[in-house]
C-alpha cells in the first residue's frame, strides 16, 4: 500500500481483509484520543474566496511518514483560509488507524493513496493498469463504506529503481526494459540493492523481473535497510537502487529514476478522502481542495520531502511555505 504505515506503509498492503477489520476493531477511536487546533494566520488566496468553510469544525489526520505529514497540514491550511475552524490530529501511526478515523467520522480528511485503498482496503488482489479507472473504482467502491473520494494528484508514490548520475552517464538506461536489456547484454555490469521485503515480493522485485524478462542472479542483488540504498545508489556501490518515486533523496541525490514502462507497479496517486458526512454538510471541501490537489505531482514532493527529511525542516511549515508561494493562501 502506499502510503507508507512506519515509513512506508505499502509494508500493510496485503494483510487479509478479515486482518485488517480485526485490527480496526481493535482501535478505538483510532487512537485519535488527542490534537490541537491548526491556528496558521492564513486568509484566502487562489482558494477559499467568500470563505465557503465559514462555521464549520473540521478534523483533519494522516499518517505518520514525512509526506503524508506534510499532505495533512496542506488540507488543514486549505480549510482554514475558507473559513473552517481545524483541528490537527496529523500523525497516526500506521494506515489502518487513520484510514478508520475517516470512516468512522473522528476525522473529517486526509490525503490517502489509491493503490494503498483499492488492495488493502478494498481487499483486492490485483492493482487496475490505468491509474484513472483505479480512481475510479475506488470512489465508486468507497461510496458504500461513508467516505468520498475527491480528484486525485499526479503524486505516484510507488516502487521505482535509480542509480546515480555516474552511472547512467556509462549505462544510458532510462526504462526497466532498458535495465531488462543491460542483465542480458552485460551481467556483471548489474548489481542491485534492494529491501528484503521487496526482494521477496510477487509485486516486488520477483514480479519485476518476471514482466520485464530480467535475470539478476542472486550474488548481484544486495539486500539492506531502506534508507542505505539511497547513499549506496548515490555511490555506485550498486548500479540500482529500489526507490520510492517521491522521496526527496532522489532530488538531493541526485538519482536518475528508471521509467516503468510496462507500468508493471501499482499506482499510488495520493488524493483526497473525505468522510462523505462532512462533504454533504459542507460540499465545498471539494472546491477548496480539488485546485491544491492539482498541483500535486511527483516534483514537488520530493521538493517538499527533502526539505523535511534532507534539510530537517518542519513538515507543516514546508506546507504552509508551498501554500503561500503557490498563492493558494495569504498572510493573514
């Protein structure tokens, strides 16, 4: 599932259904026991003109990894330029516990991912190849379950492989059927690092190799921690490191990201999930946040998220920085 739970919470994507309601039921209230109100001075710019949110109470929640963090304090900043008086409940450990405030009405929002919706949710087993219809069919699902989904971004936080500038500049891949081609046509130049759980996965590094007719022996893959590919990949001490396509290490590593051109990965397009409660109480939620949802795309996350997990900055201040210098809000 994207939507990391710890850092990534794909990790939960394939527990069983009766699982995952087994572990909802064992979260009362989602854990949501706390929170403090988001008291950003922010007045409308691009979005909440004639403040539309005007009176309402809004809870906003995410999960705890750096990007979602920063996707919830995006809504909440958006809701208080309309008008909205928002409450902060950012930060729930895990998927489940977030995605059950939502659905239970302790919260009113957040930005979840679709592929995370559809397989883990949703308990299907097969992601749909079109990332418009798996939107689709997961607000058409959803409808049933109390929760609307809104418009999806362009953000796709999803598996990828990346090397490092050197290395591309000597192996001139840009696809995975590129790298597919590289395995054949010169073994020994392929090495790669890998989490052990993507190693082992059928949508993982298996499946991978499987669509794309790859054979890295075993003695060229490496498995480690998450956050040791990157600086691995950075050093060429691997040709290839698997990736999340919005962490901001690819940018300040400046990592070269392989093309999924078999679009073999899920789509994790974050959008907006929204007790459907609150959206017939207060339909302009959608117009606040489809404008903001638009400009989401894979640039600007690792932008944002390399300013937290690189620079060390704090995810809602990031959020309120891009918030302004997108015009979206204003200096109250």
């Amino acid at each position: 599932m994207r939507g990391p739970g710890g850092r990534r919470g794909r990790r939960a994507a394939f527990l069983a259904p009766a699982v995952l309601l087994l572990l909802a039921a064992l979260l009362p209230g989602c854990g949501l026991t706390s929170g403090s109100p988001m008291v950003d001075d922010v007045e409308p710019g691009s979005i909440g003109r004639g403040r539309p949110l005007e009176g309402a109470e809004l809870t906003v929640t995410s999960k705890s990894f750096t990007e979602n963090l920063i996707l919830g304090a995006i809504m909440g900043i958006a809701f208080q330029a309309a008008g909205a008086d928002v409450l902060d409940r950012t930060g729930i450990q895990g998927s489940i516990g977030a995605r059950e405030a939502v659905r239970n009405g302790d919260a009113d929002g957040m930005y979840e991912y679709t592929g995370t919706a559809w397989i883990t949710y949703l308990g299907n087993s097969e992601p749909i190849d079109n990332a418009q219809k798996q939107w689709e069919a997961v607000r058409d699902a959803d409808r049933k379950n109390g929760i609307t989904w809104l418009p999806q971004s362009r953000l796709d936080n999803t598996y990828a492989l990346a090397m490092n500038r050197g290395s591309f500049e000597k192996y001139r891949t840009r696809t995975l059927s590129d790298v597919a081609a590289l395995s054949r046509s010169d073994p020994g130049a392929l090495t790669l690092c890998v989490e052990s759980e993507f190693a082992n996965r059928v949508d993982g590094l298996r499946g991978m190799q499987q669509s794309y007719g790859m054979d890295v022996p075993a003695s060229r893959i490496t498995q480690m921690d998450s956050g040791i590919i990157y600086t691995q990949a950075a050093k060429g001490s691997c040709a290839y490191g698997e990736v999340y396509t919005t962490d901001g290490r690819i940018r300040s590593m400046r990592l070269v990201v392989m093309d999924d051109d078999k679009h073999f990965f899920p789509d994790y397009n974050a959008a907006p999930e929204i007790n459907s409660k609150a959206v017939e109480k207060w339909p302009a939620i959608a117009e606040v946040l489809n404008p903001v949802t638009a400009k989401l795309d894979n640039t600007v996350a690792r932008k944002l998220n390399a300013r937290v997990d690189v620079d060390g900055e704090d995810p809602h201040a990031v959020a309120l920085d891009w918030m302004k210098e997108e015009g979206f809000v204003t200096e109250g």
